[in-house]
C-alpha cells in the first residue's frame, strides 16, 4: 500500500529530497529525454506531495502556492510516477490526492499548471480546461491549463 506524505521544503530530510529529485531525473530527464533546469527556485516555496512504497518515493508532485508560478493561481507540478508501477492508476490517485492537498493548503483557489501536450485528456478529466495556445518550454509542447476556483451550490 502506498504511504502519502505531504511536506514544506523545509520538512523534507535531506534523504527524502534526494530520492524526489532522482525520480524526477528518472523520468522527466532519461527516460523522457527532456535537457531542463529542474532546480527552478520554487522548491523551497513549495509543498511535496510523495507516495511510497517500500521506502522508494514511487509516485511525486509539487504543489506550489500562488504567487510562485501564477500571480492569482496556486499550481501543481513535476507531477511523475515511477515506471515501475504504471498501469495501476496511481497517477490518477496521485492527481486527486495533489488536488486535495492543494485545497487543504490553500482553500478554494483557481489552480494552473503547464501540461505536456499529450496529457491534456488526462488533465480534462480533473475539470481542467485548456487557456491559450500550444507553446514549447524545455524543447516538449505544453498548453496552459486552468481549473477555476469551485464555487459551492447555494440552495434555493
């Protein structure tokens, strides 16, 4: 079973934060190919949502307050899972329990994040909407894509 952990930069061990930044290098720079800076100077300002299991980081997002990324807009990020444990959902679990925390942190926000082009679907089925055109960051097409602040049903 996966253990979720949510913590600031400054909770992380440093041990922890090592094994957040080898996956990311895992995926988004070997195994996707992708050249980046992946220390963006937002880490430090930045929630880090893990998922582990048997004490590997399997599954990892960035949850980041607005202000950081977005003047108005709390954003997640280096949302990534583990190869080895793909076609079990866990991306999706990841993606709902990073939204959750989001909206624990910060209360009921819009959120906008920078998706790879070829996770739009995935993204919309979070009720997140495309915004703008197709742009290229880090040499790999993204879009913009907002999820606008959930307004409660008011009963009549």
């Amino acid at each position: 079973m996966i253990k979720w952990e949510c913590q600031s930069f400054n909770e992380l061990a440093g041990e922890e934060l090592y094994k957040i930044i080898q996956l990311r290098i895992e995926v988004f720079a070997v195994e996707q190919n992708i050249v980046y800076q992946d220390c963006d100077n937002k880490d430090m300002y930045s929630w880090h949502l893990t998922g582990s299991l048997n004490n590997k980081i399997v599954a990892y997002s960035r949850i980041i307050p607005p202000g950081i990324s977005y003047p108005e807009a709390a954003s997640i990020g280096r949302v990534v899972t583990s190869p080895e444990i793909r076609s079990k959902s866990i991306g999706k679990l990841l993606f709902k329990k990073s939204l959750e925390e989001l909206y624990n942190l910060f209360g009921d926000i819009p959120v906008t994040l920078s998706a790879q082009l070829y996770l739009v679907k995935f993204y919309e089925s979070f009720s997140f909407n495309q915004k703008g055109s197709v742009y290229i960051e880090d040499n790999v097409r993204h879009i913009k894509m907002e999820r606008p602040r959930i307004v409660p049903e008011t009963k009549q």
